[in-house]
RNA sequence: AGCGGGGUGGGGUAGCCAGGAGAUCCCGACGGGCUCAUAACCCGUAGACCGAUGGUUCGAAUCCAUCCCCCGCUACCA
C-alpha cells in the first residue's frame, strides 16, 4: 500500500525564505525535514525534483533597503546568497534555487494573471488608498502607517503591529501619514483589482478533502473556507515587483508572484537538465509542499484556487511544520530567542547533520519543537554519540583489528527479517511526515546490534573459535550496512564517510534502501575506522547557552531604552491645570475576579470613598492572581471616561508600571490611607 | 469569545477513529553487570490517579456530555 514510488512525477517544494534576513533555526524547520523526505523518496527508487528559491518582493523589503540606504536588487541579491550557501552548508539540496525576481518568474507570473484575467475571475474595484501629495505617491501597506481603526494604537497600513495585530485592508486605516516624509497622507480613490476567490469556495472544499500532508493544514484550511471567503487585491502601488499586465503603475501582490516560484523555478531546473516542467504543472503529478504552519492560509486555499482558474495542476499535499521555540520561550527575533544558523551553529564548529538529526527526531512534524542547548547535547551525546556512533565505530574497529577485511559468515536470518521490518516501518513513516518516528525506529536496529554484538561476546569469543567469531561480525557489518543507508537522509555527510568505513565504493545517496538487505562481501577491506560523532563537551553547551542569555538580555535592555525615549520623545508638556484635571484618588480594592473571556483582563471594584465601590477593569491577570488582590491599596484615575472591556463596563483606570519583563507593577500609597484620598 | 491543534511518569512519544488482561517505546534518575568500544554497552528498579467532573458499559486513556489548561490564527488589553 506505499504510496511511492509513484509513477506520477513527483515535485517537492519549500515555502520561500523571504530574503530580508538571515536562516536561523525557524527556517530549518521546514527545510531540513523536507531535504529529509527528498533524500528518502529517491532511496526508494522515486524520482524526485526538489526545488526552491527566494522570496524577493513586497514591501518590507523595499522599505528595509530604504532605510539600509541600497536597493531592494542589492539587498534581496544579498539574502538569496546567503540563504543559498546557508542551505547546501545545511546539506538541504535543491535541484534548483531560484528568486521571484527572475525573469522566468516574471514571464510565468504574467501568464498566470492574463489567464485569470481571460477567465474572467479578475475585476477592477475602485477603492481608496493612502496617497501622499508631497512625495506624489500612492502608499501601500508599509509605506502608510496611522491609527488603527480597531483599537486605536499605532500601526502599519497593512497590519495592527503595536495594539489588536488586526490585519488591515487598504483604506482602514485612520489619520494616515507617509513613512518616506513622515507628512500627513490622504485618502485617494484608485483602481485596483480583486481576484474573484470567493468563487472558488466549492472547489476549494472538494480539493482539501483529497489533499494529502499533514491533517494541520488541511483543518485549518477548512475552518477558514467555511466562514467566509472574500475577494483578494492582488494589485499595489509599487516599483519592486512583477507588472500588473496593462498597467505600468501596478506591481502583482507578493502572494501572487511567491508562489508561482514554484512554477519558474521548475521551469528552470527543466531548462538546466533538458526535462520538462509541465508534467509537473500541466499534467497529472504528485506536488508537495512543505510549509510553515503560519502560510497554511495561502497554500491551501489562495494557491490552489490561482491554479485552478489559470488551469494549472494542483498541489497534492501540503505539509505544515509546527513552530519552533528556543529553550522553552516562543521565537522571537526582538526578544533575543532566536538561533542563527550561522553565527550561532555552524560557525561554532557545529556539523550540520547534528542539527538536521536534532530537528528530525526531537518531536513530531506538526508540534512544536524546543531547540535547548542542554537537549541538542544530550541527545547528541546518547543517541547519535552513544548508541549509534559507538556500534560502527566497535563493530568496525573490532573487525579491522581482528580481520583487517569483513570476515566470512553468513548472515543469520533473524538479521535479515530485522533489517526488513526495520525498512518498511522507516519508509511508512516517511509516507506520513512522521520523521521522529523514522529516526527512531532507525536508532532501534542500532540498539538491535549492540544487544546483538554485546550478547555474543565476540571478544571471548576470537580466543576460542575465530570462525564463529567472524561470522558475529559479518551480521553486526550487514546492521550496520543498514543503518548506514536508513540514516543518510538524515545524516547524509556523515553517512558518506560511514559507508566508505564499511569499505562500499559507490555512492551512499544513490543507493536505494534494497541494498539494505543486499549480503555484504566477505574479504572487503577494511581500513581503521576513525570516530564519526564526537561527544559534546558541558563547557561547550554552556558557552552557547551564555551566548543566548547575553543576546536575551540585551535585546531586553533595547526594548526598555527604546520605550523610554519613545516615550520622553512623544510626551509634549502639560499644563498645571490639565494635571489637575486629573481626579487620582487612593482606592482599596474590595473584590477583584477573573474575566472569563479575556487573557488580561481582570474585573475589579475599588472602594473610593463613595457610596458603592468603583467596577474598574485592568489588564493585570497575567501578573496578578484576583485571591491575593482584596485589601490592596492602588492608585486610580477616577474621572477617566467609562469604557466597555469585554463586554464589562469600566469606570476608571488603576495606575500601574510596566518592568523590564513587561509584567505590570500596581502603584501604591507609601501607607494605609483612607479610600478615596485626594492625590496631587 | 470564535476556529484549529493539543493535554498520557522529569523530557519526548505509542495507544484513541474500529472500548477489554499488568498503559508502549526512547532519553533522563537510581542499582547492578560487563569490558571489544568515544566511562560506552548490557541487565534490572523506581516513577503516570492517561487535564477535570459526570455519564454509557460487565469493562474506558479509548465512546458521550460539560468544564479547565496550553499553543497558533482572530477579538480584547484604560
């Protein structure tokens, strides 16, 4: 029943690195996995193109070369180099690495928008954009930012950052102004066009119920389509893109153009290899994408749709990755909770395969995974270290000093039945993205031989009967011959230098899984066998682990200094009279609760000296446990306008500070004073 | 609050859809053994009221109901 090999061609893609910064440890996520199951499917005899390649338009980037003083060509040339070096550092091989910019993505991504535009499912919509008069430009999503309608706080056009993190349509937001002049923009109608999505709603369910991958995307996906499906705007008012056909002062929106990468990076390997790309794209294929749990939203239902409507083939799986947190915290790059692949792995003196196993067999694909120092060691030092690395290295070792060559014996059934139930177990986890399971059911056989070795005891036995001796050994090199082969996926530099240990000449990542269960020859040389994995040292783990805490810690001071002189920066002067405006009053709080809906919100009612306590709402919940509250002191502006919170009025606001973790800090009277005394 | 995913010994998991004997495996901890090997390997021990409560059943981690908690994407953060 295994799904490959498949006569189908098969194309494997990865979400595009968005090149506005460097890999680190997220990025791999995806990747490693997905060079993993290539490696895999090719040792099954499937063949497999793999291709992949930088995401290179949109405003970020055009923004972030602005400020870096270079141009968005210069900066994306520069990131897609990096990503380049970074992957093949990684040993995650792509038949082909392209950029959105090329000109085949251009050329591909035009014909796929006049298609759309022939059949009908693009229409023009007047709608309103921020423009700005002094800079005489329209001013799409980054370049706009201005009050969010939501909430009120600071935020980018396309998108809430500072307060709600509501995305954010053109023309939504309030009291805009230019990022380039910082001068008040206006809102100007413009033409713009919507690609008819909503169309593809019955589609759509029927293709996700077939889809193949990971059961994260497919749900997610139909929990999205079964609300509610509105048009998209692929349109934007920028230079850096792909031209919208017909209109020289439009460029494609970035998810149109990304993944039609896809497509042209296809066309390129097939350019470069003489094959074809439209049996992948025109014709019945196998296309799987690995993706980022957080672009399940355009792979399952924006992209299917695009090709749908320009006639192109489908997507056949999609699999999402979960996400990544470092030592225990959620990623974050502001925070400091981020490992770069770079300067904080490989340029350490790190082997790439350390973390490729790392990341396969620390847990399943779709949860999230912790990358800790302290675990990569352990498990670094007892699995790869320990269990397998120690049986090549005594097997061989033993065999070379004994034999010099593989010793003659035959290779014992139960051996042979192992290393078989080993194959298919490993393979059909493969078919269902399940890595961890791959790698542990690999390291299984390892132990297999070690119990298998250890319990024959061939160091007793090369005293007594050299023959039967040997042949222990021959069964313990056909393991290990096994292992060798199961683990080059995962581990494929290492592997290479394994196999040529086991004294193979061919080429261990083009030998198929059968050769598992091919006898060794007796005879082969062996040479001295040299240790493949070396132990991790404590004082190495704890020199990485400083190196994180220091970049945290800093990243805390950043963000601290920076509000502080935001702050000092934004605040005009006041008046004596508006502070005394201000009517702050000493309050006892009498009963604090939970708001059941909310994560922050506490309800509270604080005795001001009035008739009936005050009904005040404050976001402390995460910092303040409502038992412990009754009886406290705080400080309250009393004549703040009422407002409803979650549905829960309040009258009021309770001072507080917020420290450097962000926790909120209640500010109290120096000593117990009467509800509602007058402060100021 | 809505949608999706998830809660099983210290960490990571299996089992759940098709309910049945002592809840699986790996790591870690502890004890012992062995010595070919990178102090590794082998054997053994402890450790889980299977998120909570109620229900169905002769029998539930597994089915049903309600609730709690965690993680995403949304709403809210006086």
């Amino acid at each position: 029943m295994s799904k490959f090999p498949s006569e189908k061609p098969v194309l494997v893609t990865c979400g595009l690195p968005y090149a506005n910064g460097k890999a680190h440890v997220g990025h791999l996520r995806t990747y490693v996995p997905a060079d993993i199951f290539v490696r895999s499917l090719r040792k099954t005899g499937q063949e497999v193109t793999f291709v992949c390649g930088s995401d290179t338009h949109g405003t970020p980037i055009v923004v972030n070369a602005e400020e870096l003083k270079t141009t968005p060509g210069e900066l994306v040339k520069k990131y897609h180099e990096h990503f380049d070096h970074t992957f093949k550092d990684m040993g995650v091989i792509f038949d082909a690495f392209g950029t959105t910019d090329d000109p085949t993505n251009h050329e591909r991504t035009v014909d796929i928008v006049n298609r759309l535009i022939d059949n009908d499912y693009v229409y023009p919509k007047i709608i309103e954009i921020a423009y700005c008069a002094r800079c005489d430009r329209f001013l799409p999503d980054r370049y706009v930012k201005g009050t969010c309608p939501h909430c009120g706080e600071d935020a980018r056009g396309d998108e809430c950052d500072q307060g709600c993190g509501k995305h954010l349509e053109p023309g939504e937001l309030e009291v805009p102004v230019c990022t380039i002049c910082g001068g008040v923009a206006e809102y100007k109608e413009q033409e713009h066009y919507f690609f008819k999505l909503s169309e593809f709603k019955d589609f759509l369910l029927e293709h996700l119920k077939d889809l193949e991958g990971t059961t994260n995307a497919r749900n997610y996906a139909i929990g999205w389509i079964k609300k509610e499906l509105t048009d998209w705007c692929i349109t934007r008012n920028l230079e850096w893109g792909v031209r919208f056909p017909g209109h020289d002062d439009l460029v494609v929106y970035v998810w149109v153009d990304a993944p039609i990468g896809y497509i042209s990076f296809t066309e390129e390997w097939a350019e470069a290899n003489n094959d074809d790309w439209e049996k992948y794209w025109k014709g019945d294929s196998r296309i799987i994408h690995f993706i980022g749990g957080d672009i399940i939203y355009h792979h399952c239902i924006f992209w299917p749709a695009m090709l749908k409507g320009a006639g192109y083939s489908q997507p056949w799986s999609v699999v999402a990755s979960g996400m990544l947190k470092i030592e225990n915290k959620t990623f974050s790059k502001s925070r400091g909770y981020v490992v770069w692949v770079g300067e904080d792995y490989l340029e350490h003196g790190f082997h790439a395969d350390l973390l490729r196993y790392y990341l396969a067999s620390y847990t399943s694909h779709t949860k999230e995974l912790n990358f800790s120092w302290d675990v990569f060691q352990e498990k670094i030092n007892s699995e790869l270290v320990g269990v397998f690395g120690n049986f090549l290295y005594r097997i061989l070792l033993f065999a070379h000093k004994n034999y010099g060559e593989i010793p003659a014996g035959n290779i014992d059934q139960e051996v042979l039945d192992k290393i078989g139930y080993t194959i298919e177990d490993t393979t059909e986890s493969m078919e269902n993205y399940e890595f961890k399971k791959y790698v542990d059911t690999a390291m299984s056989l390892a132990s297999f031989g070690n119990a298998y070795f250890q319990s024959r005891e061939p160091w007793k036995l090369i005293k007594e009967d050299k023959d039967a001796c040997g042949k222990v050994l021959a069964n313990c090199i056909q393991i290990a011959k096994a292992l060798v082969i199961l683990f080059e996926p995962v581990i494929p530099t290492k592997m290479e230098i394994a196999w040529e240990q086991l004294g193979m000449e061919t080429d261990i990542h083009a030998t198929p899984y059968s050769e598992a269960m091919v006898e060794i020859k007796e005879g082969t040389r062996l040479q001295k066998p040299s240790i493949l994995f070396e132990k991790i040292e404590d004082d190495t783990t704890k020199k990485m682990d400083n190196i994180s805490s220091e970049r945290v810690r800093k990243a805390i001071e950043k963000e601290c200094g920076k509000k502080e002189e935001t702050k000092m920066e934004t605040k005009e002067n006041i008046t004596f009279d508006d502070f005394m405006n201000l009517d702050l009053r000493a309050g006892t709080i009498v009963k604090a609760e939970a708001i059941k809906r909310s994560k922050k919100l506490l309800k509270l009612e604080i005795d001001l000296g009035e008739d009936i306590p005050r009904q005040i709402v404050a976001g402390i919940k995460a910092t303040h446990d409502p038992e412990q509250l009754p009886g406290k002191q705080v400080i309250v502006l009393s004549n703040l306008e009422p407002a409803k919170l979650c549905g829960v009025e309040s009258n009021g606001m309770v001072l507080a500070g917020v420290d450097e973790n962000g926790d909120a800090i209640l500010l109290a009277p120096e000593k117990k004073v009467a509800p509602g005394t007058r402060i100021g």
